[in-house]
C-alpha cells in the first residue's frame, strides 16, 4: 500500500530500537547487557499504583476535558510554582500522553513550514523528526566536547535569523549526561531578548542531578524568559512512569490552546485514572521516593564514567544529571576488531553488540558521531559486566589508537 512521503522520511527511533533488540535477543536466550533504555528500572512506587487503582474502583473510568482533569493541572501549577519558582494557572497547562507527545504536539502547535529550529548536538532523536514532521526545519548547532557538549551565547547570537521560531533547550541533558549552569542559562536568556524567538525547555529530567549541580527552570530566569518559554516536563523518568505516558506542557495560554484544541482531534486525553495517580505521584511521599533513585543514579554514574575513562581511547565527562554516559570513542575509529572494520559510532555499535553482547545507542542519531550512549538505568552487576565486556572487546586488538 502507499505511504505517505512524510511517513517514509521518518526513521524508526534509534533509542527504542536498540531496546527493542537486546530485548529480542535476550528473549533468544542471548546474554546481552543493555545500555540502551532510556528509561529507570525501578517500579513506579507503591503510593502511585495506589492511587491508580482507587481511581479505577471510583469509576474514573471515562473522557475528561482534553487538556487534563482541572485537578490535576492545579497540582501542576503548584509543583511548578514550589519547585520551580513558575506561576503559571491551570489554564496555562496541558496534560499530554508522554513528554514525547508534548514535544510533537508542541511543533505542530508553533512551526509553519520555513521556519526554523536551532538544535544543539547532542539532541534527543525525537526532536528533529518532530520538527521535520512540522514542516519546519532543523538548525543543527554544533557544540564541543571542550565545552562539555554546551552552546555559547555568541554561538546563539550569530545563529539567529528572521527565520529563527524555536530554540531548543534539554538540560539534564539526554544523551549528553550534561546540565546547564543557571548563569549559562541567564546569558543565552540574553541572547534572546527582542527576538521572536520561542524555547522549548525540556525539563523532563530535573530531579535526576548530581553533585553540586542545581537545576533551573529556563521560563523563572526573568520575565521575558517566561514568555518566550514552554516548559516541558512529565512523569515517565522522575517517578519510574515510563509506561503511564503522562507528561505535560506550561506556557502562554495561546499557545496551551492551541495544543489543547490539537489534542481534542489527535488523542483527547491522557488516561483518566492515570491523571488520577499522577496527583498523588506529585503529594507528600513523592520526594523520598525520588531521591532514593536519584541517589543510585548517582552512585553509577560516578562509577560508570570512571570505569569508561580508564579504557584507552574513550573520553568520558562524569555525568551531572539523566542517566547517560556519553564518550567519545572515535579514538577506535580506524580499527579493524575482530574483522569488522570501524569507522563509526554505527559500525562501533553494531560490532560491540554482534561480537561481545553489549547494547548501546550508536552517537549518530543524537547529532554526534564520535560517541556513544550508555544508559545507567541498570543495575551496578551489569554496568560492571558491560563494561568488562567493553573494555575486553576493545583491546582484543593492538592496533595503535588514534589519540
Ligand atoms: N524528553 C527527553 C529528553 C527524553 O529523553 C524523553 C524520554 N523518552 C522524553 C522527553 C519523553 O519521555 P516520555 O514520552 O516517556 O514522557
Ligand atoms: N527517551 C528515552 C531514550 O532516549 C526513551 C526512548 C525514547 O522514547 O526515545 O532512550
């Protein structure tokens, strides 16, 4: 049968490819270590599941306004105002099926074909396809490894045309393991004063940060932040929800309209007893739960960077917030290990998994070929079994590196 041109210029989504297919060779019996899912592999805690299954017995059961229950988008609005110094009403909020949702929804809520997107690499996969899918175009912004994988304001400010609408911001960063610092954030907030420019924040990692990382909110650094800004947030990795899809958009009411009349002909609502539990997620228990994940998080980022920096010819930053380690291994590129030749993140990827049953995201999709994505959403055992399997596979040549 016929598919659409926009259908077939759509590539399938790297990061749950990958999953897909440690998960189908572990289903073969293969022992294979994943390092690509992108999601926590705690439970969603007990409270949550609670109040999901009251909701059912209550008979939460049927539509609700597309835009979410009012009680829940008021509890959004206190999360935000409590947490992230963002007073936004009810109405100025969007309950959507997954972050995933709101960020296309978003595009096509704001972009007009020709306009255009700057994209900083590394880039979460979905975000060029979603702008693509908008008619829009992205601007893809190269960033250096010296500078932690960050864009500058003098980057952003020559970067800006009349054909700007969006700029595109994901601190914690996903795959870059990075996280902006509330300065950076302030300069490249200047940088947009008198322009057009609209930014979407993806904020949808903020409590998973380490050390002595803090977290802002792009839209709180000043007034014209606030409106320029929709700030994009969700359920799936702060409280273990992956599988809910629960996850929402803040912003200028004209805009959450808009998406809000988009949503009544594309999905209508997020699951009614979902929205249910996602009150409760964000009530009283909610901050130990987080930060006993967040703490594990922590302990095998550390542990995950320090073993991958040890390994000759990969570069690797400690991680300040998600859950990605993301080096750079094109110091192997060149090789020939086990004769299969390597000259990309795909063909290090590729090889890795076929010759030493380790899975992992190749850096391609995310806008940087030199690296590689490992989650840490996995156990210490199999960090440290990955790793082993890693570090072997690469030395099993004696090829001379690179650098
Ligand atoms: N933004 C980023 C940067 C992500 O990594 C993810 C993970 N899938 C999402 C948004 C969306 O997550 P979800 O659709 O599960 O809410
Ligand atoms: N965002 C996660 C990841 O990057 C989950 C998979 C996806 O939705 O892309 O792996």
């Amino acid at each position: 049968m016929k598919i659409s041109k926009r259908a077939q210029d759509v590539p399938p989504s790297a990061t749950i490819a990958v999953t897909a297919r440690a998960q189908e060779l572990k289903a073969q019996g293969v022992d294979v270590i994943g390092f690509g899912a992108g999601e926590p592999d705690f439970d969603t805690p007990d409270y949550i599941k609670d109040a999901a299954v009251k909701a059912l017995k209550a008979g939460k059961t049927k539509y609700t306004p597309a835009a979410g229950i009012i009680e829940l988008r008021t509890a959004i609005a206190a999360k935000l105002k409590k947490e992230n110094e963002l007073q936004y009403s009810p109405d100025q909020i969007i309950v959507n099926l997954g972050g995933k949702h709101s960020v296309y929804e978003l595009m096509q809520a704001v972009l007009d074909p020709g306009d255009e997107v700057i994209l900083p690499t590394p880039y979460w996969v979905t975000y060029p396809e979603t702008i693509k899918l908008a008619g829009a175009t992205a601007k893809i912004m190269q960033t250096d490894r010296d500078n932690s994988y960050k864009i500058t304001p003098q980057q952003l400010k020559d970067a800006i045309t009349d054909k700007t609408a969006m700029l595109l911001i994901n601190s914690p960063n996903n795959p870059g393991g990075f996280t902006y610092t509330p300065e950076e954030l302030k300069s490249i907030a200047e940088v947009l004063e008198g322009t057009n420019v609209i930014v979407l924040s993806d904020e949808i990692y903020e409590k998973l940060i380490y050390g002595d990382t803090k977290f802002v909110s792009f839209a709180s650094l000043s007034e014209d932040a606030y409106n320029r800004t929709l700030t994009l947030n969700g359920f799936s990795k702060t409280f273990s929800m992956t599988g809910w899809r629960l996850g929402y958009t803040a912003g200028p009411v004209e805009v959450i309209k808009a998406m809000s009349r988009l949503q009544s002909h594309m999905t209508s609502n997020a699951v009614t007893f979902g929205q249910y539990a996602a009150i409760a997620a964000l009530g009283e228990p909610a901050d130990e739960a987080i930060e006993s994940m967040r703490v594990e998080f922590e302990r095998r980022g550390k542990y995950m960077a320090e073993r991958l920096n040890n390994i000759k010819g990969v570069q690797c930053s400690e991680p300040t917030g998600a859950f990605y380690c993301f080096p750079d291994v094109s110091g192997h590129y060149g090789r020939t290990i086990n004769s299969q030749r390597i000259t990309s993140s795909m063909d290090f990827a590729k090889a890795l998994l076929d010759q030493a049953n380790v899975a992992l995201v190749p850096g391609l999709p995310f806008g940087c070929d030199n690296n590689i994505r490992l989650s840490f959403a996995c156990s210490l055992e199999q960090i440290t079994e990955g790793l082993d399997r890693l570090n072997e596979w690469l030395t099993l040549d004696d090829i001379q590196l690179r650098v």
